[in-house]
C-alpha cells in the first residue's frame, strides 16, 4: 500500500514541478520581460521618456501608437491572436491526459493489483512530450509574426484599460 501511494505521490509532486518551472515561470518572466521591451521601444520610437510614457500629455500618443502597432487588421497580429488559443487547447489537453493516467492507474493499482503503480510514472514523459509540443508551437509564432502568442490582443487590452483609466 505504502508503495502505491509512493509511486502517486511521486508522480503528482513531480508533474507540479514540472507544471511550475516549465509552464508558470516560464510565461510570468516572459510576459513581464516581454512587456518591459514592448513598452521601452514604444517609448525609444516615439521619443518620450521611459518613465514619462503614461504621463498625462503622452497618453494619447502611446495608446495611439501601440494601438496602430497591435490592431488586429494587421495580418501578423491576427496570426498571433489566433495561436493563444491553439497553446491554451494544448495545455489543457496535457493537463486532462495527464490527469486521466494518474486517475486510471491510481485506481487499476487500488483495485486489481499494486504492481502497476509505478505506471504512474508515464504522465511525466507525457507532460514533457506537451511541453515540447506547446514551445515548439510558441517559438514558431514568434519567429513568424515577432510576437508571442496572444501579445497582440494583450496589448490592445493594455492600451484599452489605459485609455479607460486616463
């Protein structure tokens, strides 16, 4: 019994590291990083300050910009609009199939024989074949239209909320 729930155990522990370094820091430092290097060559083209961008008297020409540089009649944008959500089906497909092995051989070991747990160990070779899968679609949105998935639509949610709040 101890060993079943070791080989479960050690499967869902290793599955959340994978999920937290691959997925979730992955996406938070590129996004902040992504957005810094957004906003500062914004600022370098239209002159202004860094620190000056969202001022009151740039506003306007800062939203202008980036709203013109990200509109979804631009054909690069609206490919990278239309890659989130081929990434998110993808996520979430992992994260099902992963689950489902955990599930179905934490109930087969459970019910039939314990022996077959440490099958449980198969949804980490199947979150890494995901995780290949997602950046390889990720970077291939990146070299195509110089933006990351759903970068575009971000930004004129950015620019939208700053228009509101100004």
């Amino acid at each position: 019994m101890i060993y079943v729930l070791l080989h479960i155990f050690g499967t869902i522990v290793t599955l959340f590291f994978i999920f937290l370094i691959s997925g979730f820091l992955f996406q938070v430092k590129w996004g902040y990083k992504r957005l810094d290097e957004i906003l500062e060559l914004a600022a370098i083209e239209k002159g202004i300050r860094t620190e000056d961008m969202f001022k009151k008297e740039h506003n306007s020409e800062m939203c202008g910009y980036l709203y013109e540089k990200y509109s979804s009649d631009r054909f690069v944008n609206r490919l990278s609009d239309m890659f989130r959500p081929i990434l998110l089906t993808i996520d979430y497909i992992g994260y099902i199939v992963q689950c489902g092995v955990v599930v179905m051989i934490t109930w087969i070991a459970f019910t039939d024989g314990l022996e077959i747990a440490k099958l449980a160990w198969l949804a980490v070779p199947i979150a890494l074949f995901f995780i290949i899968i997602h950046r390889a679609i990720f970077w291939m949105c990146y070299l195509l239209t110089g933006r990351s998935a759903g970068e575009a639509k971000s930004m004129r949610k950015l620019v939208s909320e700053q228009i509101r709040i100004n």
